[in-house]
C-alpha cells in the first residue's frame, strides 16, 4: 500500500481535498441525457496521462468506443496467445499518439 502523506504532492493535505482541482471552460461535454460519461472519464484520463491537449469541439464518442474496444480485443487475446495468467506479466504497451485533425480547436490543460 502507498502511503500518500509520505509524498510531497499530498504533504499538509487532509482525505478529503487530497487533489487540487482546476475548473476549465470551453471543454466538450458529453450530450445531455448520454450514458457515456465512463467514456467521457476515460478519454479525459488518458488525454491528461498522456499530456496531450483536450479537444474543444468535436470529441467523437464512437470513435473512442470503437479504440477502447480494439485496445481491450487486442489484449485479451495478446494475454490468451502468450499464455498469461496475471496482469502482472503484460509487458507495457507502447505511448500511442494523438493526432488531432486539422479543424479541431485544442485547449492545453496544464497538471
């Protein structure tokens, strides 16, 4: 187990305000009434990880389906054709890049 009052980020900080948040404007949204809000998370965690800027307009939920839908497919098998049995032995996969189209706006979130 980590113990998170031992690092420097979370020095002075109490459970509950543990993480400083940043509210933005201008960033795309998920549809009112849409389910996608895991996808929403999801793409926001691996835009931020990755230090890539979030997309303003435009944010393409069936694409990003249709990624993560590819990445889980790939590693299932990958893990069933090399015979893994934990998680523990997946060797990490490679930084994939973003390419933003041309006609996208970009906001850079800095951490």
């Amino acid at each position: 187990r980590t113990d998170w009052s031992l690092l420097e980020a979370y020095k002075g900080k109490t459970d509950q305000d543990a993480f400083d948040v940043q509210f933005v404007d201008g960033i795309v949204q998920q549809s009112s009434g849409t389910l996608d809000c895991g996808l929403f998370v999801a793409a926001y965690a691996e835009y931020l990880s990755d230090q890539h800027e979030i997309p303003s307009l435009d944010f393409g939920p069936e694409k990003h389906r249709t990624r993560y839908t590819s990445l889980l497919w790939d590693y299932g098998v990958n893990k069933a054709c090399n015979g893994y049995v934990s998680d523990n032995q997946d060797p990490p996969r490679p930084r994939c890049i973003f390419i933003p189209s041309e006609h996208i706006e970009m906001i850079d979130v800095e951490p």
